[in-house]
C-alpha cells in the first residue's frame, strides 16, 4: 500500500468479525429472544465505555508516535540495522511498558511504520507479555509468591531477545525485509 493510501474500511478481519457478530446476535435471537439481544448490546456498551478509552489513548500515542519521532531515528536506534543495540532497547521498553494490548499494539504498528524492524517489535512484545515489571510487581509476586514469580521472570529474560534475534534471521532466510513485516 503506497505510503497515502488508506486501509480499506472493511478488510477480511473486519468482515469476519460483523459475520461472527450477526451470527451470535442471530443465535442469541433464537435462544434467548429480545430480551438476550438487548442484553447483548447493554453488555457490549458496558465494555466499549471501559475499553474505548483505552484504545483512544493507545492509538493517540502511536499517532504521536508516527509524528515526533522522526523516521531516521527510529531506523537508526530500532531499524534493520540497530543489531543486538535495538533488540536490547525494545527488551526494555517491552519490560517496562505498563498496561494492557490497547497501549502496546498500536505503539508496535506505529513503530513498524515508522522503521523499526520485525526483530525488534518481536523483541518488544516478548519482552512486554513475558517480563512485564509492572505486571510482576503488581499482579505476580501478590498472587504466586516472589520465589515462583521471580524465577519465572529470570528463566523468561532471554525470550525477548532470542524471539527477536530469530524473527530477523527467520525473516531475511525467507526473503523477507525485516522492516516490511507489518507496513503492507
């Protein structure tokens, strides 16, 4: 897709999701009746008050993202040929990312737009759903004990690294440019 040109509004994802949702709305119908139906919809407002927010924020970023951040820079630090240095950088970002998938996907594409190479967002998302610090702290040490917790988070550390390492070998013995993995 030439660098001006919008996605498509209704891409295959898109589509299968609205045929997955008729489906559901469809056999809620006969289950359930209207009553289960406007449930259904009440249910789903509930979580589009809590989750919209969320996804705004994320997306602003990466918009900001796309914007201050100058593509020579993120090619330079994060791109094709940052080597171990942009693979360490997206270690630790991913490590001390707070907060959910509505902040750190779109900060991910954002990044793959702007230059960053597969290697690299691979590294960031290992490293964000593996060794969360935050996570750690807040939610596993509280709930698992600091001897498990910490265990697992020492035996994960390399993950992000490995991952990323063998994304940009994988990617180049497939013919692949480690900076197109996710700009189509």
């Amino acid at each position: 897709m030439a660098k001006n040109e919008k996605a498509p509004l209704f891409d295959r994802t898109t589509i299968a999701f609205v045929l997955a949702a008729l489906l559901g709305a469809g056999l809620t119908l006969w289950l359930k009746g209207t009553a289960g139906v406007e449930r259904a919809l009440i249910n789903a407002g509930d979580f589009m008050l809590q989750v919209v927010p969320q996804i705004s924020g994320g997306l602003l970023v990466a918009g900001l993202v796309q914007v201050l951040v100058p593509r020579e820079i993120v090619a330079r630090w994060l791109g094709e040929k940052s080597g171990m240095r942009g693979l360490w950088i997206a270690q630790f970002a991913g490590a001390l990312t707070p907060g959910g998938p509505f902040g750190s996907f779109p900060l991910v594409y954002a990044l793959g737009k702007a230059g960053a190479d597969i290697g690299v967002l691979i590294t960031y998302l290992t490293a964000w759903t593996t060794i969360g610090v935050m996570r750690l702290i807040v939610w596993e040490i509280p709930f698992l004990g600091a001897k498990f917790s910490l265990l697992r988070f020492v035996i994960c550390l390399p993950a992000g690294i490995f991952a990323g390492w063998l994304a940009r070998r994988w990617a180049k013995q497939w013919g692949w440019s480690t900076t197109e993995s996710i700009v189509k």
